[in-house]
C-alpha cells in the first residue's frame, strides 16, 4: 500500500501494486517516461526522507520488453534462471565486455534496446556476475527475472 499511496502523492491515477514485486501499475496521461520518474522519486523523497531511484515504462514498452526477451528457450525451462535489467538510462553493447571478467562461460548476456539480459544456468544468487549488476558499474536499474517480466505483460 506503501506503493499506491507514493503514486497518489506524485498524482497519479489509479495506482495499483503488481505482483507484491515493488512494481506498481497506473494511468497516466501520455508523457516522457524521465518525467513520471521524476515525480516518483520526488515523492519517494518527500516521504521517506531518502532518495530511490523509479524506472517507469508504459504498458506499450512492457509488452514490447517482454517479446524480446533473447533467452526463449531458456524462460521456457526455468523463468527465475532468466532476468532483465530494466535500465533507467540505456546501456550500449559494450557493457557485455566490461561484464566479461565476472561472466562463466554458461550464462548468456545479451542488451536489448538499453536494458541487459541475463540467462543463468542454475540459481543466479550463487553466480558471481550477479553481484557485478551494479548502479555503480551499469547506471541505474532494478533486475526483474522472466517470470515477473511475463506475468507483468499478461497483466497488461
């Protein structure tokens, strides 16, 4: 509920928590991403006395994350094995090379349209390039895995 009531602070209509996963779904008029984070962060400020930077996509770019999500096969077998990280300023490919000294040779890494995806053979808590996923070495982002991102977009 927390939630909800930061998104009435920032004015936003109809807000409501999506799958007890810090995300959170709401109506906005069509505007800028960069300008709902904005007012998210502000509000999170406002009432919690820290900042936390908020990731917006609309529904369109969701179901549009969602389809082109490069680890199919991988999903299909086990969706927690399979992640993205939604990325609030773009990454470029080269972020797969500074990623390579903490990567094993059986995960997959791939950047679709600024955010990274991540394929793990087995749990990803127990693999060092998820500790490398950090604000400091890749901006700011929040890792979702398969089942969230595809559960989300049904929503939608």
């Amino acid at each position: 509920l927390a939630q909800v009531e930061l998104a009435d602070a920032a004015g936003l209509a109809a807000p409501k928590p999506a799958l007890a996963s810090g995300n959170l779904m709401f109506e906005a008029r069509r505007q800028p991403a960069s300008a709902l984070e904005k007012r998210l962060d502000a509000a999170f400020l406002s009432r919690h006395g820290k900042p936390v930077p908020i990731m917006v996509r609309s529904a369109e770019d969701w179901l549009k994350l969602a389809a082109q999500n490069p680890f199919p096969a991988e999903s299909a077998l086990d969706g927690s094995l399979v992640a993205v990280r939604v990325q609030r300023d773009r990454l470029g490919p080269e972020v797969v090379d500074l990623l390579a000294p903490y990567r094993q040779t059986d995960e997959g890494l791939a950047v679709v349209d600024g955010d990274l995806w991540v394929s793990f053979p087995v749990q990803m808590s127990t693999r060092p390039l998820l500790s490398a996923l950090t604000p400091k070495r890749l901006g700011t982002g929040t890792l979702r895995n398969w089942n969230t991102v595809r559960r989300l977009a049904e929503l939608l």
